[in-house]
C-alpha cells in the first residue's frame, strides 16, 4: 500500500517502480495523517517536559532551563531525561525527605524511646550535635607528649576535636593504634611530634572567644603547636619511623589549609619519600602482626589519597605514579581500617560512623583520580588534551565505581558530611572531565551499559554540576558550615563561583536562584574562615568578584572585620599554588591563590602594626621552601619563622 512519500512513496522507490498516486485526495489524506502524527508527537514532547518542570526539584528545573537556552532541542533534552538513570538521586534520599518533607518534630521529640526510630537518629541531628565515643582519651596526659601546655583537658579536647571532624576525611593513621600508643605512653604508633602535629591540625576545629586564625601570630595556639612540631621535625626527620611519615604528612596540611601549600607540599613530599624508603608503598604481603599490618595500610592508602586530592586541585603531577600495593583488607575480608563511634543527644547506644567503609570507597576513588591527574598534568600530558573518548573511558570507571558501593553509601543512604564528600568529589571530577567538550555528542553501542543513543559532554556536565549543588544546599541544611570542614572549601569555591558566573545570564526568579546559592557558599566560606585561613581568602576574591549591589546583600550574612587590613595581611602570608575554581576547566597560573592576592599589596594602609606583626615580615611559622629538609639547629616554640618567597 501506498504510504503517500513523495515525489515516490517507499514501496516504490525500493521496486523502482514509477509511483502513480491514486488520487490527489488519498495523497491529501496520507499527507495530513503524518502531519497529524507529527503534531501528535511534538505535544507529547512538550506535555513531557512541561511535566518534568513540575515534577523535579527547583535545581533539576533550573538545570532543563539552562539547557533549553543554550539552544539544546527539546526532543534531545526530553530523550536525555527520560534515558538517564535518575540524574540527582540526593532528590528520594532519606536525607532530604527528612529535611524537606517530613513535618515531624526534629531533635529529641521526634524519638523517645521507640528503637526503630532511634536508629534513624543520625538523620535528624547535625552531625556537630554528637559527641566522640573514645572513652581512652580520658586518661591522655599533655605533659607526655608536649611542651606548649600542660592542661590535660586541653589536649584531650583538641584530640577529640581532630578524630570528630578532621580524621574521617582526612586519614592519616590507624586511630586505634595510634590512641592505644597515645595512653599507654609507647612510642611504637604515636611520638610527641605526631601528637604536636596532630594538636595543631585540632587547632582548626578549636575555637575560643579570643582565638583567630592568625597562624603567624605567636599568641595562637596553632603557632605554638606547629613550632613545636617543626622542633622535633627537624631533630627526627633523619631517622625513618612510621610516625615521622604521618607527621610530615599532617603538618604539610596544616599549612595547606593556611594559605601556604607552596611550603607545606615539601613535607608531603618528604614524607612520601620516607614512606619509599621503608618501603611501605610495596608491602604487599601480610604480616603475622596484625596490627602493624593495618597500621601499614592507614598509613599508604592515606598519604595515597592526600597527594593524589592535592595534585588534583592543584593541577600538578602525581606525586605518587601507582597506587599502593598494601592490601586493604585482612585474609577474612575485614577491612584493615578503624571506625568511628558517636553519641547523639539522648541516643540510647552510640552510632556507627561507618569510617572504614568511607576510606575504603575513597582509596578506590583515588586510584581512579591519580590516573587522571597522571593523564593530564603527568607523564601523560605530552599526549596532548584528554580526548573525549578518554573522558567517556573514565567515566565508565566512576560508574563502575558508584555501583559497587555498600549499601551504607549509596545515594538513598548517606547522611554523615564524609558521605556527602564522596559524591561530591566525584561530580567535581566529572565537571572537570567534562566541561571543555561543550556540544560534543558520542553515539553508544548496544553493548553500552547506559542505554540511549548518545551521550552529551554538556549533559554530563550539567548534571554532575546541578547534584554538586544540590549536594551543598542538602549539606547545609543538615549539617550547616559552622563546624569545622576544610575539604569543603573546594567545592564551595566551585559551586560559589559558578553560580557567580551564571548571574550575569539570568533574570528573574532564575537569577535569584543562583545569587542564593552564591550567598550560600560565600556564607559557608566565611564560616568556614573562622576555622582556617585560606578559607578567608578565598571569600574576599569572591565577595570582590560580586557586583557592588550583590556584594551590598550578602554583607547581610557574611562580613569581615578591618577587612582592608585583613587583604594586606593575605598579600603577606599566602604562598599558595590552590587554584580558584578549579574544576570547572584547565585554570591558568592567573587563577592561582598567591597570584590572585597581589592585588591587596597596594592597599594604603597607615597602620602596619596588626595583630602583634611589625611592619616588615612579622614572626612566620614557617621557612623557604628551599630550606625544608635541610639540618637546622632546635628552635623554641618562639623562634622567628620566616617565609622567603
């Protein structure tokens, strides 16, 4: 039968037959058929997405709307959608159900004494209302392992402090070896530099009325600590010991996390030689000693992961060019890593932290991430740019990856920060992939594990960018950015700074959208700025970046006091290779953290005497670079540190 194609219907043109219409009101009738059907389709196109607008949350919303303006066509936006395995699942988690839709009291009335509901606790407090469960730390003694005070009390909180917010992200050593060590006053997995060096990464988590983030100022406590500890670094450094590894390893980060990584990245890597040399990286057989086992583990897998985040957000090579060859896991598959319990108010038993588990999922992570960073910035980069066929390949190793992640870590089930943190470095890491292949579609196979016709740079990025997002909206409104977290610094800069850039795109309810969500990381930034100093740069640069009008509302939720003496200290301390917004694409040296704050020595400033610092370089806690690993004579606590740029 004649389908009504012409100049030739279908039937014809394969006999190669000379096609004769019937009559002219057949072809008519045909021809309005498929118009008809055409009409049919692009309503049912239309009525889908007027349905996903309704449907999806207000960042997926804004998201289709982004893409609908870019000049993305509705049947590919709709086909996208419906084909992609739920782009934000955070959207059905349990989580956001607790915060967003269940109505019931939160805190201490919403439980009582029902046992189902207690088990549930965790997602209705803030993680910063539970308290440490470690019951040894209760006997620790300050003058043991440090000079600087001897108040017990003091040592034991900042202990507490360290292992609560800093430790289960940030692994540096096995806990219950190193606090077993700590109690019992052995030195084989704790030494007075580590326990210095451990209190002055507490130092950031710590706060007191009076205290500041003035690293440089030798009334604070961290300054204290970290002379300390680079007293006994100097004296220790010559002799290899799992705890001068660990050490190292802490007080490069806590420099990282002041604004001077140019200085701290040579402990890192000093202690990444160290590990070479006693061979730790290779051990990969287990040993009859199981805790020297685990202890060797902790240790690998967590100066594996550091380098690997910091040569990352640097864009740097890999320091370390394979991963680990220690095993994570014991011959009975039980994970060779400590957890963590906490205690939430009036809970029955204390809760699971699940920290094992969270480090394992990370380890993994960052093999992954190493070999991208090797790609990139490493050996690999005399290949030129990552192609998007490459990008595609490591993408199928993330999912890979997603998927098999315990039920305690899938998308409908996390709840603690470190939980949040996982997937947030992974769409950071997919935006980075991603973005610089704007309008660029790949055809998949059947064998393609993802089902649909293609796969588009600018959706994977716009997806993973929109559950960023959400992910730090869902983060504050369950955790807020009071407490103390320096890896969220990253991903408030990114998400910050993107929605920075869309304002001057959008109008209306959609701009507002976008200058909350501004308004939001520059709060989480000046919050997070009372903890450590970097992150009060990297607010200044992005209030300066904010339009006058802009800037004016957000000093309704975040300010600086004495700001303009506050950028000329910044032009003086900061030594940093971090780049700004860095996972949006290969970031130039200009977006460099120490480039950027140059602009602040030309303040005019009369008063030159801040905060206890003369006019001239002021007391500084750290050296040259160059001086780093080299023999010095002990200083005290008071010495004059200076940084020789």
């Amino acid at each position: 039968q004649c389908d009504g194609g012409r100049p030739s219907c279908s039937k014809c043109r394969r006999a190669r037959a000379t096609c004769v219409y019937a009559s002219d009101s057949v072809v008519a009738q045909n021809a309005l058929k498929r118009n008809f059907k055409d009409l049919q389709d692009k309503s049912g196109t239309q009525v889908e997405l007027i349905n996903i607008l309704r449907t999806r949350d207000q960042h997926d919303a804004h998201s289709v709307l982004q893409r609908l303006r870019a000049g993305e066509s509705v049947d590919a936006l709709v086909r996208f959608i419906q084909q992609e395995p739920d782009a934000n699942p955070f959207t059905s988690s349990i989580l956001y159900h607790k915060i967003f839709y269940d109505q019931s009291t939160p805190g201490p009335l919403a439980h009582g004494k029902n046992p189902i509901q207690d088990k549930d606790r965790k997602y209705d407090w803030p993680y910063h209302a539970a308290e440490l469960v470690e019951p040894s730390l209760e006997t620790v003694r300050a003058s043991q392992w440090t000079t600087v005070t001897d108040s017990d009390d003091l040592v034991r909180t900042l202990l507490k402090a360290y292992l609560y917010f800093d430790f289960p992200f940030n692994s540096l050593f096995h806990k219950d070896a190193f606090v077993a060590s700590l109690v019992t006053g052995r030195k084989t997995y704790c030494s007075s530099l580590l326990v210095n060096a451990v209190l002055a990464c507490a130092c950031h988590c710590y706060r007191t009325p009076t205290s500041s983030t003035d690293f440089w100022s030798p009334k604070e406590l961290i300054y204290q600590f970290m002379a300390e500890a680079r007293r006994l670094w100097d004296r220790e450094q010559s002799r290899n010991h799992i705890t001068t590894i660990q050490a190292g390893a802490i007080i490069g980060y806590v420099l990282n996390c002041d604004g001077t990584d140019r200085i701290g990245v040579r402990y890192l890597q000093l202690s990444i030689d160290m590990a070479h040399d006693m061979g730790i990286f290779s051990h990969h057989v287990r040993l009859e000693d199981e805790q020297r086992q685990a202890v060797i583990a902790a240790t690998a897998w967590g100066l594996f992961c550091m380098q690997a985040r910091q040569m990352f957000h640097n864009r740097q090579p890999p320091m370390i060019l394979e991963p680990p060859r220690v095993p994570m896991k014991d011959k009975l598959q039980r994970p060779y890593f400590c957890e963590l319990w906490v205690l939430y108010p009036q809970a029955p038993c204390p809760t699971r932290v699940q920290h094992s588990l969270v480090f394992i999922a990370m380890c993994e992570f960052f093999v992954i991430l190493n070999s991208i960073v090797a790609r990139c910035y490493g050996e690999g980069r005399h290949l030129g740019p990552i192609t998007f066929s490459e990008a595609l390949g490591f993408r199928e190793e993330l999912l890979k990856w997603q998927i098999t992640l315990p039920e305690e870590l899938q998308p409908d089930r996390v709840v603690f920060p470190a939980h949040l943190k996982i997937y947030m470095q992974l769409f950071v890491l997919l935006i980075f992939l991603f973005v610089r292949f704007n309008g660029v579609e790949h055809p998949v196979t059947q064998s393609h594990p993802i089902r649909r016709n293609f796969i588009s740079a600018q959706a994977v990025a716009a997806s993973a960018k929109n559950s960023l997002e959400s992910l730090v909206h869902l983060y504050y409104a369950r955790h807020s950015f009071e407490s103390c977290d320096t890896i969220m610094l990253a991903y408030l800069d990114l998400v910050g700074f993107d929605a920075l850039r869309e304002l001057g795109t959008t109008s209306g309810p959609e701009r507002t959208s976008k200058l909350s969500t501004v308004v939001l990381c520059a709060k989480g930034l000046r919050d997070q700025a009372r903890h450590f100093y970097i992150a009060e740069v990297v607010f200044s640069i992005l209030r300066d970046s904010m339009s006058p009008d802009d800037a004016r509302q957000l000093k309704q939720f975040a300010s600086i006091d004495n700001e303009e003496k506050r950028k000329r200290l910044m032009a003086e301390h900061v030594f940093s290779h971090y780049l700004l917004n860095a996972g949006l694409d290969d970031a130039t040296q200009q977006k460099r953290l120490d480039e950027l704050v140059k602009s602040y020595e030309v303040l005019d400033l009369d008063d030159h005497d801040m905060n206890g610092i003369d006019g001239t370089n002021g007391n500084h806690l750290i050296d040259s670079p160059d001086e780093i690993g080299t023999p010095r004579n002990s200083r005290s606590p008071s010495s004059d540190y200076r940084i020789i740029p």
